[in-house]
C-alpha cells in the first residue's frame, strides 16, 4: 500500500481507452495525405506519444507536414473521435475512493487540454481532479516532462513533495524520472511490458484492481475486471 497524497494521472490508456478514435482520427489525418492505412491497428502506436513525434517517426513526415497532419487529425477528433472512447471498469470507482480519503488528483496528458477536458466532462469524471493539465493547440508543452513540470508548478511545495506519477507509456514513467518523480507503470493500457520494464518504473501494475490496491483502495472484483 502507497502512501503518497497527490496523484498524477495519464488520460489515454489509463484512465480511459481511446484507441477506436485515435486511430481512426490518425486514418483520417494520413488520408489527407494520400497514405492509405486500412488497418487501424497498425495506428495503436500513436495513442500515447507526441502526435508530431509519431507522425515523422511512423510516416516521415517533415515537421512543417506533422503539424499539418495534426490540424488535419484534430478535423474528425474534435466532433467525433474525441467521444470514440471508453473508460477503463473500475476507474469511476479509483477515483472515488481516492478522492474520499482526500487525495489530491490531477491528470497529465500530452493531449490537448481542451480535449482532454471535455472527454473528462463527458465521461463525468472531470469534478474527480482538481487540475487537468495537457499540452497546448499551438504545439507547446508537448512532451510528458513538460506536462508534468506544470502541474506540480500549479501545486503548493509540500503537495508535489509526495507526488507520483501514473501512465501506460515510457513518455509517462521518462518524463515522472525528469521530474524527479516515483511511477506507477500499468500495462493494461497500450506500452508492453518490456517498454515499461525497460524505463525502471518504480511499480509495474497490470490490472486496474491491482491499482487500486497497491493505492490501498482495494475494490469489488465486479467493478475493476480491467
């Protein structure tokens, strides 16, 4: 059981499964590039990292055509994709919990802010966090370490004092070690377990309910099947 009273959280692949609008916003962004990617499973690499930064890894996309690709995919999330979304079993009822015994709880996500507060709204999880922080629409504040360097500068000093960070992906568990936070690494969402592995995540979790307990919240095995 953990003790720590501020908890940082990742949206896509943590709290929620975002993969059917992701890869199908990302189809559509490449589309308008004349690449055709039937498949939308070779996409899941995108749900997580900077979308510039998986456009020119994935694609080669010069970064003048990232940032085109992202306007592009920013088209069809911003009315449909940003709802093609689901929240993990069990998370409702973490957050609850947590919140109940006077945790303080925030998300860090390298998605947009705006979006990643109206999926919280819609999902009628929002009123869990006290700040909702991700990166800008003009591009800035993108990478993790930077995400998350914001959000404990939004805190008082002793709250980021004993502060951990929670995500599905190496950006999440580098970007907690450049802050100089402990992790919390849960592979239920889209990092394998050798990417996580391979970062030295402080824990490694594989389930939703095996969260919950290691936060000390243990749940109904109903509630947490994730």
């Amino acid at each position: 059981m953990l003790t720590y009273d501020t908890l940082l959280f990742d949206l896509d692949g943590t709290l929620t499964d975002p993969k059917p609008g992701i890869t199908k916003s990302v189809q559509y962004a490449l589309a308008r590039f004349d690449i055709d990617v039937p498949d939308l499973e070779v996409l899941v690499p995108f749900i997580g990292p900077p979308l510039a930064e998986s456009f020119h890894h994935y694609y080669g996309l010069t970064p003048e055509q990232a940032q085109q690709a992202i306007a592009y995919y920013r088209e069809y999330f911003a009315d449909t994709g940003l709802y093609e979304n689901a929240v993990y079993p069990g998370i409702p009822a973490l957050l609850a919990d947590l919140r109940a015994s006077h945790k303080r709880l925030l998300v860090a996500t390298s998605k947009p802010t705006v979006f990643a507060e109206r999926i919280l709204a819609h999902f009628d999880l929002a009123h869990y966090f006290e700040l909702i922080v991700g990166s800008e629409l003009d591009g800035t504040r993108i990478a993790k370490a930077d995400v998350i360097a914001y959000a404990l500068a939004s805190l008082p000093a002793p709250a980021y004092q004993n502060a951990i960070m929670i995500g599905d992906r190496k950006h999440d568990i580098i970007g907690a070690q450049q802050n100089g936070l402990p992790s919390i690494a849960v592979t239920y969402g889209y990092g394998s377990y050798e990417e996580l592995q391979d970062q030295q995540p402080t824990h490694l979790i594989d389930s939703v309910s095996n969260l919950a307990i290691l936060l000390g919240h243990e749940m109904k095995a109903e509630s947490a099947s994730v």
